[in-house]
C-alpha cells in the first residue's frame, strides 16, 4: 500500500537508495524483453529526487511513478510511441505532473504505447510491442500497456495512463492490476497529447483499490488550463462500499458476446455478490451494436483533426524540407507516422468530407446520445452496471494487429463509458489458464468514488485478488 510505503520511506524503514536500486534492477532483468519503458530516466537523479522529496514529508513523498508516453514531462523525452516525436522533450509539465510533483511522486520513466494511443495491443508503438508480464507471448492490451505491465512486471506501484475508449482498463484486465477511466472533466487534460478531445481522460492505475483512489484524489480537480475541468475534487477518504443491498445490473447485451471463460468468471463474481445480500438483476444496455461504430467514427474524426498539427514545420519529424509544402508535408507525414495512425488520419478525414459528414458523423452523435439517454434511464435503476472489460482473453503477438476489425472489436466493452461521459473501472477478476480476466464497474458521472470503494470490497471479500506481481 502506497501510504506505508510513504511512512517507511519516511521513518527510514525503508532506504531509499536501496528502494531505487532494487527498481532499477528489476527493470535491467526484465525489460529487454517486456519493453514497458521507451525511457528511463538516470538513476542518480532519481535517487536524489527520492531523497528530497521524503524529506517534504507529502502524500506521495518519494514513491516512484510510471507515466504513460504521451502525458508532457518537462524536460523527459515524450514520444507518444511515434516516430514522429522520437526526439520530443516537452519545456512544460500537464498538470496531472505538477500535481504529482507537489505531492512528492519522483517519475521513474515514460511508458510505452501504442502509437498516439491508437491501439488496443501496445504492438503499434515505433519502440516495439510491449509483452504482458503474465504470459510473454501475448499483449498487456493497449495503449496504455506499457503502464499496465510496469504494474505487473513488479517495477512500480502506481502509473498513469490515458482512456478514449479502454486504453486503461484494457491492459488493467490483461496484467491483473487497477485502472480507473475517470467521469469527463474530472481530470484536467492540459498536457496529454490529443487524440479524440470529447473521450479521452488521464487516469490512475495501480495494484489495488486503496492506492487507486487515492492517486485519484491528487490527479482530480479543476484546471483554468482545461476547460472542459469541472469544479469537482473527491473525497480523500476511500471507503469501503457495503454490498448490501446494493442494486447492480449486468449488462447481457455485452456478456453474450464475450468468450465462455470470461463469461463464467464474471457469473461467479455476481453469483458471489448475490449471496452477501446485493440485488442482481440482468439488463440490456441498448444500441450496445451501435457504440463501436459510432465511436469509432467520432474518435478517427477528432484524430485527423488533432494530428494535422504533425506538419514536420513546426516540430515533429521534418527530413523533407526541399520541394513545395504539399509535398514536403506529405512526406514528412507519410515516414512520421504508423500505419494505424496513418489509417485513423485518412478514415477521420473522410468522414468529415463534404457529402459524408451528416451521413456518419452526424449519425454517430446521435448514437451517442441514445447511448447516454440509455445509460441514465439504467442509472435510476441500479447503482452499478457489471461487465467483462474485455471480451476475449490477452491475445498473443501478432494475432490481432494486421487485422483492424479485430482489434477495434477487441473495445467493445470499453467505449460506452467514452461515448456517455461516465467513469469506469476495471479490477482483476479471474484467472484462466493463468491469463488474466478484468472486471468492469461503470457508474453514474460522478460515482468515481463509488466504483472504488465497491472494488475494494470485492477485492477483498470476493476475488481476494490485489498488489499481484506476474511469474515472469
């Protein structure tokens, strides 16, 4: 737990040369082959950070914390896994980093991703996929995997990474840890390099309940830089939600489509519910068939948008500089960028083209809008909606990145929380055949604390799974 390591590192239980060290020697073992990081930061800095902070005596005073790659780092390189910004370091902190900061956390390094957070595998990054600490075979899901395998690789105890439609509680379900996709403007996105502005949101992971909301409450709150913040700061006590009673619905429409293993682990869990005294009852979402299209549309549209900054002019991978800009541009673009990007830039720019922006765009915000009606009808009804996070297993190297039907079905559960504005959190559930299977809760906007506390109870009287280290 997060808060007794703050009191040892304090009291000189822990030392804090030592605490470094042993990071730093587990990232040598280990990730030549897991590939988390895309950098580590020095170690002598880092271990003079560490010993400074302590002596601040603040909440997170000296702990060690992993930032996914595209969350700005005053003088850290920041890539967004892209070659286009292979060589970027940021003269400015977001503000997530600065909170942070002020609470003592030293940054130990930058996750890998997919690129620009374009990828549900982590295998579209410039640096190489990154391996699920769990079996190496197989992905940490994405983008934020690199943070999720930092957690289970045993590196660190808290990351960050960044959700516009599952990148954090895909890999939270595929490396057994934590990850919460907090409500829309909640967290300030000044300094996370835009993707799809209306649905992505900066987010805590860790290896348990307690210390991810407790990393919420210091990364929540307003910002005059973000103005889509809201005035909202959470509570910093994190209580344990009673089960009693509690109304919870279990979203079928999604379960039916999920794998066999991942549906039984999830009946379990509910069946487990059930008996210490919460309501259960199944129920449908609606229009469940229509959230992925609809947020894909809208997400590839505000890509094209967002990337167009990318020109090789400005900053950004810029070997062509001879020639009229049409052509420089094109070029610079064309080696810069992935092809999952590039394919995202092109499918948002057609969509947004004269004759096709009502047909599609149009259309999916209307979809989202029915989704979110949907959800606020079930809302009166139930406290929180259950569902697997993912709907197949951790899938191995390779197997879906060639194949984007697959792996945009692969976010299936994930976007509805997006597309609504509402927080959700993913926990481990179960295991099966040693691969990890996750948990989703989804509330109410503004119930953050709530799926918190409720997973803590179910971490610790249901799975009785939590701070889980992978084998590796």
């Amino acid at each position: 737990m997060i808060r007794k390591l703050v009191e040892d590192l304090k009291n000189g239980n822990i030392d804090p040369i030592e605490y470094v060290n042993k990071t730093y020697d587990r990232i040598e073992k280990y990730d030549k082959t897991i590939n988390a990081f895309i950098t580590v930061r020095d170690k002598n800095e880092v271990i003079k950070e560490v010993k400074d902070n302590i002596l601040k005596g603040s909440k997170l005073a000296g702990v060690l914390i992993a930032i996914k790659d595209n969350i700005s780092t005053k003088g850290i390189r920041t890539t967004c896994a892209s070659k286009m910004l292979e060589d970027y370091i940021p003269p400015y902190d977001a503000t997530v980093i600065e909170k942070l900061k002020r609470e003592g956390a030293v940054i130990l390094g930058k996750t890998n991703m997919d690129e620009f957070a374009m990828g549900s595998t982590t295998e579209t990054s410039y640096f190489g996929p990154t391996r699920n600490p769990w079996d190496l075979e197989r992905t940490p899901g994405g983008s934020s995997g690199g943070s999720g395998a930092a957690l289970a690789a045993g590196y660190v105890e808290l990351a960050l990474g960044s959700d516009t439609g599952g990148s954090i509680r895909a890999p939270a379900a595929y490396t057994a840890t934590f990850g919460l996709k907090p409500s829309y403007g909640t967290v300030s996105r000044f300094g996370l390099v835009a993707y799809a502005n209306s649905l992505e949101q900066i987010g805590p992971m860790a290896k348990n309940a307690e210390d991810l909301g407790f990393l919420y409450t210091i990364i929540a709150g307003p910002d005059e830089r973000d103005a889509t913040t809201i005035d909202f700061k959470p509570d910093e006590n994190i209580v344990e939600e009673k089960i009693e009673k509690i109304k919870i619905g279990i979203l079928n429409d999604i379960l039916e489509l999920s794998d066999k293993p991942i549906v039984l682990t999830i009946k379990d869990i509910t069946n487990k519910l059930a008996s210490e005294g919460a309501i259960i009852e199944d129920t449908r979402l609606g229009y469940a068939e229509y959230a992925l299209p609809a947020y894909y549309i809208i997400a590839m549209s505000e890509a094209s948008s967002n990337l167009a900054r990318y020109d090789g002019v400005r900053y950004g991978y810029s070997r062509y500089m001879e020639g009229n800009w049409r052509e420089a541009y094109s070029k610079n673009r064309g080696e810069g960028f992935g092809i999952e990007v590039k394919r995202r830039i092109l499918l948002g720019s057609f969509i947004l083209s004269a004759g096709y922006y009502e047909e599609f765009y149009i259309k999916a915000l209307k979809v989202r809008n029915l989704i979110k009606k949907s959800l606020d009808e079930l809302f009166k009804k139930y406290d929180i909606l259950i569902s697997p996070t993912m709907p197949i297993l951790p899938p191995k190297i390779g197997e879906v990145v060639n194949d984007p039907v697959k792996m945009y079905a692969m976010d299936l559960n994930t976007v509805i929380a997006n597309l609504a504005a509402i927080p959700a959190l993913s926990m481990p559930a179960g295991f099966y055949n040693n691969l990890p299977i996750g948990l989703q809760l989804m509330g109410k906007y503004l119930s953050d604390m709530k799926l918190i506390g409720i997973s803590s109870y179910i971490e610790k009287n249901i799975t009785k799974l939590y701070n889980l280290t992978a084998p590796i």
